[in-house]
C-alpha cells in the first residue's frame, strides 16, 4: 500500500524515505508550532467552544492582571509592537489585544518577551476576540480551529469563521497590528486560501515581524532563505535564523532545523543531531515529530529498532490530535506492531483519523472490517 505523495520542498524531502510504506508520514511542517490543547488544572482535553464569556483575568506565568470588576482602574494603553503591553490591554476588553494576546499563548513564539504558552488561555482570549467582531480575532480563532491540536474542528467551521474575518475586513486594515497580524497575513499568502499567493508581499510582511522577536517570523524568515523564495537563496543565513527561533524554543524551528541535519541541508549530515532536534520539537508542541520519531523508531533510523517505543510515539501523537499518528496507532493494532492485533481497536483510530480528515485510514477501516 503507497504512502500518500508528499510535496519537493527540501523540508518535506526530509519526511521522504524514512519508514515503511505501510505508515502514514505528514505531508509536511504544520503552519504554526503545534501541542495537546489542555487545561493546566485539570488535564482534561479541549472540546469545541468549551469556554464561556471571562471578564476578570489573571495570567499563568505572566504579568499578573487584577480582575478588572473591581474598582475602575485607567485604560491601558495598547502599544501592539510591545507585547507587555498585551495583558492590561486585553484585560479590559482590547479587542486588538485579545487576538494578539490570545494567539501569543496558542501558538507561542513570545518567550522572549516573558509570554509563556497557555492554550485555553488563549482559546478564551481569541473567542472573546471574535464575539466582539474583530477581524483579527477571527482570523486568529479560524487558524485555531483548523490547525490547533486538542482544539479541531470541521473545516468548514474554520472557513465560515475565515470568511468572517475577511468581511469584518482583515485584509483592508490600516497597517495597525504589529508583528503578530502581519505574520498572520503572510501565513494568509503562504497558504493562499483567502487571497492570491504573492511571494513579495508574504516576505514584506515577514520582515515586518522579524525585529520585534516573533520567533514564528525567524522560521519563517529562514524558510524563504533557505528555499530562495522571493530573496535569494542564502543557506548559511536561514540555518543562522532557524538556530535562533530554535534557541528560543520554537517548535517549528527546531522541526525544520531537524529536517536540515537529516539531509544535510547547510550543515554536515547527522542523524543523530536530527534524532535529537526532533524530539525537542515533539516536547515543544510538534505533534508531526512524535509520528516522524515513531516511524524511525519502527525503522531503527537513528535509534536501535523499537516496536514498542514507535507504537508510545504514534500514541503520542495520537494525543496531540495528529491525523497521522491516529492512523498509525490503528495500523499497529492492525498488524501487531507493538500491541496486540485487535481489529476492533484498529477500526476505532482509524475511525479517528477519518474525522480529522485522512482519508487513507478508510482504506484501513475496510481492510479491518474484513477481519472482524
């Protein structure tokens, strides 16, 4: 059975020829550094709009705001190039600073500017974003429901929500928005959904990030340095970038710093640097690298061959709302990898993996349903 094709970017080429046919690799790096979606006091998972309307608010690990129904305090003043500014802003019910705030603790990419990532956090800030009608917002929470692990939703639901965005007019603001909303346009043009893709203007509006120390901007940034697109290519300095937003533990970073070492790409090959690379991506959020470290293990890539520890990362990413790992948690109740066969519990992931949109893991619901 054929793996599904993957795309020729370099970083993609990684993903290539690094486990079985059998098992489903990720068509390539998410968009945006991915984790399980969880509630820090309790652990349970995410659900679809778990979160009401929140007025007072104190942030873990971040400036301490005092809730706001208390004794009327001045406005804050919002300066969206400096995100400590962010919290009292969003506190008082800045639209502007809520979708900013929220996506900084959904995705992180701040920890330079002491925002540490706390997703329902920012989940309640982005809804709240969005029921006030801010296009930022809207935008911001369509990204989260379609890509934010623990937190999926139909795509439909994340293009209705898109659509909102682009009526509210995210697309025809006045400049104002900072590095986070210019970032989120360049992603916009990447991923060409909701206007025409334009290498000049994506790269402008990632310039734009990159000084004020959005770490998501430096991996992006370094892809275009690397890839040549729409600047010249210019390797040694993406790897410099790449090294920084790593440095500063991001996630996709680090993935992609990862896929370098594996092929060799700027730097001198070295599976073991990449094996390494991958797992600080999987601890910081990279559902991807759980799946990618699963397939390896089952192959001894980098690793001494391990069934059992291949099946715990499928699990993981699994866990995280990867599409890929529910596939491949499935394949391995289907064939005994590491688990017991029982076809009933491989009906169920792949199952799974259908609701999230992977469509191989119907084939894999037919091959099981035979056998049950």
């Amino acid at each position: 059975m054929e793996d599904q094709e993957l795309k020729t970017s370099p970083f993609n080429k990684a993903l290539q020829n690094c486990g079985s046919d059998d098992f489903e690799l990720p068509i390539g790096p998410p968009p945006a550094p991915l984790r399980q979606a969880t509630d820090p006091d309790n652990g349970k998972q995410l659900l679809a709009n778990p979160f009401g309307p929140r007025v007072g608010v104190v942030f873990r690990n971040n400036i301490h705001v005092s809730d706001f129904t208390n004794a009327p305090v001045p406005p804050a003043h919002l300066d969206i190039l400096n995100p400590k500014s962010w919290n009292a802003a969003a506190a008082q019910g800045n639209p502007l600073a809520r979708a900013v705030l929220g996506d900084a603790l959904c995705w992180g990419g701040f920890a330079p500017h002491g925002i540490a990532r706390d997703v329902p956090q920012g989940i309640r800030f982005l809804e709240e974003s969005s029921h006030q009608g801010h296009p930022l917002g809207l935008y911001m929470l369509s990204r989260a429901q379609r890509d934010l692990s623990g937190y999926r939703q139909h795509p439909n639901i994340a293009n209705q929500t898109e659509t909102r965005a682009v009526h509210a007019g995210f697309l025809k603001h006045d400049g104002a928005g900072g590095a986070v909303w210019w970032t989120a346009e360049a992603i916009a043009c990447q991923e060409g959904r909701i206007v025409p893709f334009d290498v000049d203007r994506k790269l402008a509006l990632i310039r734009r990030s990159l000084d004020v120390g959005y770490t998501d901007a430096w991996a992006l940034y370094a892809i275009c340095l690397i890839e040549g697109e729409g600047i010249p290519k210019n390797v040694s300095e993406g790897i410099g970038w790449l090294k920084r937003a790593a440095e500063a533990q991001n996630g996709v970073a680090m993935m992609q710093l990862a896929n370098c070492y594996r092929l060799g790409i700027g730097v001198k090959r070295n599976t073991e640097t990449a094996v390494l690379l991958y797992n600080m991506a999987a601890q910081n959020g990279q559902d991807d690298a759980w799946n990618l470290l699963g397939v390896w293990l089952r192959s001894g890539i980098g690793h001494k061959r391990d069934e059992l520890e291949a099946y715990r990362c499928y699990q993981k990413a699994a866990g995280a709302g990867n599409p890929h790992g529910f596939y491949n948690v499935g394949f391995c109740f289907e064939k005994g990898i590491g688990v017991k066969i029982d076809m009933h519990s491989a009906a169920f992931w792949y199952a799974k993996a259908v609701e999230l949109g992977n469509r191989k893991a119907e084939d894999g619901i037919n091959r099981v349903g035979k056998h049950r």
